[in-house]
C-alpha cells in the first residue's frame, strides 16, 4: 500500500512537471511572437519592410467595390460616388466599378453623372446580369420615354452645290443615238460639230439648318423603338439653289442576346430644292425601308468588335423623274486599343432611274474604311477613305458605249466637343473626290470644306 502511493505521488509529480513545462513553452512561443510582431511593426514603420503587399490588397478592385458596397448600404451615397469617381480612374474597363458609381450617382438624384458610366458599360462587357442591371438603372433614372432635340448647322464651300461639271461642250461619238440622229437630219443637225449645253455656274457656299426631335423608347425589355421627326433647310450664296424639306424616320430593334439585334427603319419624306435660276424646282417625294441584323460574332475572343449586315430599299418621285434603289451591305467595327476604332465597309447598289422619254439603269460597288481616334477627351479625328465603281446599263444619249464611272473619296473629320458642353459637338470636314469618267458632265474631281455644329438639348 505504501509501494502504491509512492507510485502515485511519483506520477502525479511527473504530470504536473510535464504541464508546467508545456506551459512554459507555449508561454515562451507567445513571447517569442510577440516580440517578432513588435519587430515586424518597427521594420515597416521604419521602411525596411515592402508594403507594396497591403498597398495592392487596400487598392484591388475588390477592395473598392467592398467599400462602394458599404457605403452604398448605409446610405452613404455622395461618399460612394467620389470613391467610385477614384475608383474608375484607376480601373477604367471594370464594368461593375462603373456600374456601382453609376448607382450611387443615381441615388444622389445626379442622373446626369451616371449616364457616361451607363453607357460605356455595353462596351466592356457582353454579360447579361451587367447588362440587364445597366438596363433597369437606365430606366429607373430616365423612364421608358426619353426626349431630346438635336439642332445642327452646316456650312461649307463646294465647286458644284449640284455636283455637276462646269464642261458644257459635247461631242457626239460616232455610233451615238445623237451621231446618228444628226446624221440623219444632216440639213438641220451637223453631228461633228459640238454641242451647248444649257446651264449656269452653281459653285458656292451653301449652309444647311436641321432641327430633329428624338422619342426614344427605352422600356426594360428586348424591344427598343425610335421616332425622329427632322426639318431641314438650304441657303445657298447663288439664287435660286435653296431648299427645304420634312423626313419622318421610325426604328423598331429588338435584342435577342446581348451579342445580337435586329432592326427595321422606316423613313418617308418630302422636300423641294431649287436647281438654278428661271428653272422649275424640283419637289420630291420618297419612301424607304431598312433591315438588318447586327451584333458581336466573337463577345469572349474580341468584345470590341461588331458586325452588320443590311438591306434598303428607297423609292423616290420627283415631277422630272423617278427611282428606285436596292442597296446590300456588310461591315465591321473593331476597337483596336482605348480610343482607337477601325472599321471596313463592302455595299452594293442597284438604281433605276425613268423619264418620260428615256430610263437608265446601273449597278454600284462600294468598299471603304474608317480610322477613328481620340486624341484626346475633347479632340478626335477620323480619316475614312471610299472606293466606289458604278456601271451604267444604258449609254448616254451622246456616248456610243455604256460606261463606267470610278469614284475616290477621302475624308478627313475633326472633331472638337468642349469640355465644359458635353452637348455640343464641332466637326471639320475637309473631303476630296476624284472621278474618272469618259461622260464629259462628270466632275473630274471636287474639294471640299464643310464646318457643322451639332448642339443636343436633352429633356
């Protein structure tokens, strides 16, 4: 019994030693811990230690829409909108930074801060939680109906308002129906001696005023539609050259995905334009209608790139002729880098154009393309140059054979908006044309330089 108890007094000592010296350890482990965190501290406080780690976890993007998402649920709206203001510049393609500065803007009753955000966000993404959200916030902040009015002029110096040559002498070709005409009527009508064509010089300035009203209907759904009431008017420096006119133009888009949308345009208009002195002007009447598809063929590889592909049809009637045009075209828009856009065009246009006493017909191919740049926020500058071959069906009456005429077109676009009026666009247009074609009332070639103001007044 004695043995017993010396046992257990024996094991009792051993298991309180064991503790007692565990207890020291782990006191010792916590010391040691301790003292390396103070250490740490002091190194970081001194700049021995990099702190690029805590500076990339506090400026992630997920530490900012953290902080937008705390302040937006304490109703801490205003703070929200100036961290996401700061959080935009620093990641400028996040869609949901952009989307949650959008909302704290909009929930500070300032719809007009929210909307560059609302719409850059389609051009970043193709996901259809963002785009739905950026739909229902839109429409929370303008309504189904959204109103507007564009007022524009357009100013600018042309060698030929009418686009016509100033060459009025023809000569008949031999195997012409005019050659043979004269040849026939060899007493009245000498067919190797030219011809005077009736005319005026109708170079010039001429300036353009449009007013349009823009109803836009924006519900929150797959459907969209458009109804643009437009007035126009002409002046020009050398009577009788004015004009004036009313179009009617409606859309109607729907979205079957956010990669893909189809649209009908519909358009109906009347005008009158003047085409020189002494002579009846001509008033016109016309009817069109497009279709087409256009969306984004690859959203996951390059979401910047769009495609289109379309088909018109306009019907025009005037009190000296008529004509119907049937156009098909296919082109591509691709965003290159930030600010930087290409894009490349292919068309195809038959017309058919009757008088009473004669008709002619041709069949048009276009193909073109386009730089775009911002130079900077308020500059940006577009060059577009345009190939185009028509071939005509019908000889003239004074050509032996149909021809063909080659169009050059160049186009230079600078445009200025001024950073204080969002609403106001400047562009300089400086364009050269040259033709290439035996029809001697053809322009050979034409400059041009245009000024144009669009001001955009927003209900």
């Amino acid at each position: 019994m004695l043995r017993n108890e010396l046992t257990h007094r024996r094991a009792s000592r051993w298991c309180y030693s064991s503790a007692s010296l565990l207890g020291v350890f782990i006191l010792f482990l916590c010391l040691f811990a301790g003292a390396l965190s103070s250490l740490a501290d002091a190194a970081n406080q001194s700049g021995l230690l990099p702190a690029k780690r805590l500076q990339i976890s506090g400026d992630s993007e997920q530490a900012y829409l953290l902080r937008l998402y705390y302040l937006s649920r304490h109703n801490r709206n205003a703070e929200a909108y100036q961290l996401g203001v700061a959080a935009v510049a620093v990641y400028p393609h996040s869609p949901t930074m952009r989307l949650m500065t959008a909302f704290a803007a909009i929930n500070t009753q300032r719809c007009a801060l929210a909307r560059p955000h609302l719409d850059r966000i389609a051009r970043l993404t193709t996901r259809a939680g963002l785009i739905s959200r950026r739909n229902s916030l839109r429409l929370a902040c303008d309504g189904a109906w959204r109103r507007s009015i564009d007022l524009s002029m357009m100013m600018g110096y042309r060698p030929s308002i009418l686009g016509q040559s100033r060459q009025r002498i023809i000569h008949a070709e031999p195997g012409s129906d005019l050659y043979r005409l004269c040849a026939a009527l060899k007493g009245l009508c000498n067919p190797d001696r030219p011809f005077l064509m009736p005319g005026q010089r109708d170079n010039g300035v001429d300036i353009w005023f449009q007013a349009t009203v823009n109803h836009r209907w924006r519900p929150d759904s797959k459907w969209q539609a458009n109804l643009s009431p437009i007035l126009f008017r002409r002046y020009a420096s050398r009577g009788g050259l004015q004009g004036s006119g009313i179009i009617m133009r409606s859309q109607l888009t729907y979205h079957a995905s956010n990669s893909l949308a189809a649209f009908v345009t519909i358009e109906a208009g009347s005008s009158n334009f003047g085409i020189g002195r002494g002579v009846e002007p001509v008033r016109q009447f016309h009817k069109s209608g497009l279709t087409g598809l256009r969306g984004r063929p690859v959203p996951q590889l390059w979401p910047g790139m769009t495609a289109g592909i379309s088909a018109r049809k306009l019907r025009l009637g005037t009190n000296l002729y008529s004509m119907r045009q049937t156009e098909t075209r296919l082109d591509f828009d691709a965003v290159l880098t930030e600010g930087l856009v290409m894009g490349i065009f292919k068309a195809r246009l038959t017309a058919k154009t009757t008088t009473p006493h004669v008709s002619a017909a041709s069949v048009t191919r276009k193909l073109g393309m386009s730089i775009r740049h911002d130079l900077t926020s308020v500059v940006t500058v577009q060059l577009a140059a345009e190939r185009k071959k028509e071939r005509l069906r019908k000889r003239r009456l004074y050509l032996a054979m149909p021809h063909s005429v080659r169009t050059r077109h160049l186009t230079l676009d600078a445009i200025f908006v001024p950073p204080k009026n969002k609403n106001v666009k400047v562009v300089v247009t400086l364009a050269r044309e040259k033709i290439s074609s035996p029809d001697p009332v053809d322009l050979k070639s034409q400059q041009t330089a245009t000024l144009r103001i669009i001001w955009s007044i927003a209900e």
